[in-house]
C-alpha cells in the first residue's frame, strides 16, 4: 500500500496596504533608516490604517486564506481541520482560531486550534497538519498565521529595537494527502524554555497578583522585551541544527535543496546562518526588507510570495525554518 504524504496544495497572503518606512518612524523615535538596516536589514513595514482600513487579525487571515483555497482549487467546506497561530490574538480568549471558523464559512463542528509558538508557529503547525494527514484523521487542514503588531509595541526611545523590526500581514497554506515523492519528507521540532525570559511579554493573566495594574502598565510589562544578543546567539545556532537534522531524516542533503525559507527575523540571523551552510543567494528567500517581522505570518507569506514569483515550482525540494520566542525551533523539508 503507497504511504500518504501531506502535500502543500495552495498558499496565499494578505499585507495591509500602508506602509511605514524606517525614515517615517525615525521621526517618532530616536532611530534612524542607517542603525535600523545596519542591525536588521529592514527598510520598511506594514502597519494596518484603522481608519482606512477598521480590521482585526481574524479578519486579515481570512482575507489570505481564500487566496490560499483559491490556489488549491478548494472551498471553505472542504476544510475539515484550522490551525492558527498569532501572538497577537484579537481576543485573550476564545483562540482566533474560533473567532475565523464561521467567518470562514467552515463546516459546523470542525475543530480549531490555536498553538502558540510565535515565530515558530509554521513549522510546528506543518508538524502537526502532516501527523493528522498522515494518519488519516483529516484529509484538508487549513494553516493560518496572522498578526497585528503596530497596536501593541513600544513607539518610544525605550522601546526602539523591538518597535523597528515587527509588522503586520497574514499568510495560510492549505495541507492535503498526496501519494508519490510529492509532499512532506521531514521534520524537526525542538524548545529550550530556560531562555523563554529572552523573548516574552511579561503581563499575562497568570501568575502572582492582580492581572493588570498602574503599576505593571507603568513598567511597560504589557510591551514586548527582547535579549537581542541572546536571540541572535541562539538562532543563529539552532536554525542550521534543526536545517541539518531534518534534512537527514529526509535523506536529503544541503545541495538538494532549492529554496530555503528561514523565518524573516532579522536579515542579520538570515546571512548568518546563510552563510554557516553556504547556501547561495539564488536557494534563499527574504522579504523581511519590505515586510519586517511578521512572527507567526512569517512563513507563509514567504512561501506565498515565493510561489507566485516563480522561485519554487512543484516538484522541487523546500525547506522552511524558524527560530523564536520559548525558545522554540524548526525545520520542514517539502517535496513541493
């Protein structure tokens, strides 16, 4: 009996139409367009418009999921399992997950689910979708990532190297069974939460006393705080590890691989570990100059973006990776 592998069948994004430059937000905080591509590579973002443009997270995922359903040749019913991912979920609680399924026009019933892996959401959503796959649970599972980052950063001087490198957007992938060499070869997937203090917002609904006071506000407690030395040191460490592993287990190697999308952190990480693995510039995929951070997005919009341009093509050999906050890692390699 031939194995089923899950295979990509569709992607799509959506990016909010306004567009703030590094020279824009140098006139808000003490910043400039040279310090903020020397660190980061990045030269501008996308913010959404409320006022052009009244939307949320769960709305922006919507949009980039019917392109991604559209490419796959599917409707919204023919979706039997939602995955979603954000850091900047439009509610605490119900998951947006929830929120998307009936503006999806998903089937009652089908289940949703939210996993908080930030910036490494896509790998380890792609893990998951291609268990469910695989074993024959879910046959069409739909990967949304999305993320509203302009209305919850730091746009003053203590808050400039975390507020110059995150933007909004939102990309999906639809996953199905496929039979063949097409599809999902392997994964990896690893976390070391000794380091989760690095990379966090600390105010939260849990832990000790009230959930928010004047004075956790005061702190600034409910603004994003990074260790970007540490971030940097880890990343550029664990993202060729996991790279490297994966390709192992699909008994591929560096070479084979004809495009390479590492999750749009921070260029600076990207040329790092580019060039640790001596990947070419032809085999790797950035739009971080023109998008920024994105987090959970990240990915799939690199990957939707990549498809559409020409640079992979079915048939071909991807591989996708990402490092982020926990500190949480990993790597896919698809027969696209």
């Amino acid at each position: 009996m031939t194995a089923i592998r899950s295979v990509v069948l569709g992607c799509g994004s959506y990016l909010p139409q306004q567009i703030l430059t590094n020279a824009e937000l140098a006139a808000r905080i003490d910043t400039s367009d040279e310090w903020i591509v020397q660190r980061t590579g990045i030269k501008e973002r996308r913010h959404i418009d409320w006022e052009k443009d009244p939307t949320d997270g769960v709305e922006m995922g919507c949009r980039a999921s019917a392109k991604a359903l559209e490419m796959a040749g599917l409707k919204a019913e023919d979706i039997d399992f939602l995955i979603w991912g954000t850091l900047s979920p439009d509610d605490q609680f119900p998951g947006n997950a929830c929120w998307a399924q009936p503006k999806l026009g998903l089937r009652e019933g089908t289940p949703c689910m939210d996993i908080r892996n930030q910036c490494s959401f896509f790998v380890y959503a792609l893990t998951v979708a291609d268990a469910l796959v695989r074993q024959g649970m879910y046959k069409k599972i739909l990967i949304v990532g999305s993320e509203i980052h302009s209305t919850g950063l730091d746009f003053s001087d203590d808050g400039r190297d975390v507020s110059a490198l995150f933007g909004d957007g939102a990309g999906a992938v639809v996953v199905g069974p496929g039979v063949g060499e097409q599809g999902i070869l392997a994964c990896d997937l690893g976390a070391d939460g000794q380091y989760a203090e690095d990379l966090t917002v600390p105010l939260g609904s849990g832990g000790a006393g009230v959930w928010v006071t004047p004075e956790k506000l005061a702190r600034k407690e409910h603004f994003p705080k990074m260790n970007g030395k540490k971030v940097f040191k880890h990343a550029v460490t664990r993202i060729p590890q996991t790279v490297v592993t994966a390709l192992q287990r699909a008994e591929q190697t560096i070479e084979a691989v004809d495009l390479f999308v590492v999750h749009q952190a921070n260029l600076r990480i990207v040329e790092f570990v580019q060039k640790l693995a001596s990947i070419p510039d032809e085999k790797l995929h950035n739009n971080i100059q023109k998008y920024g951070n994105t987090t959970a997005a990240s990915i799939p919009i690199a990957l939707d973006e990549a498809v559409r341009l020409g640079k992979i093509k079915r048939g071909q050999l991807l591989c996708v990776a990402a490092f982020g906050a926990g500190f949480t890692w990993g790597a896919v390699v698809i027969r696209f």
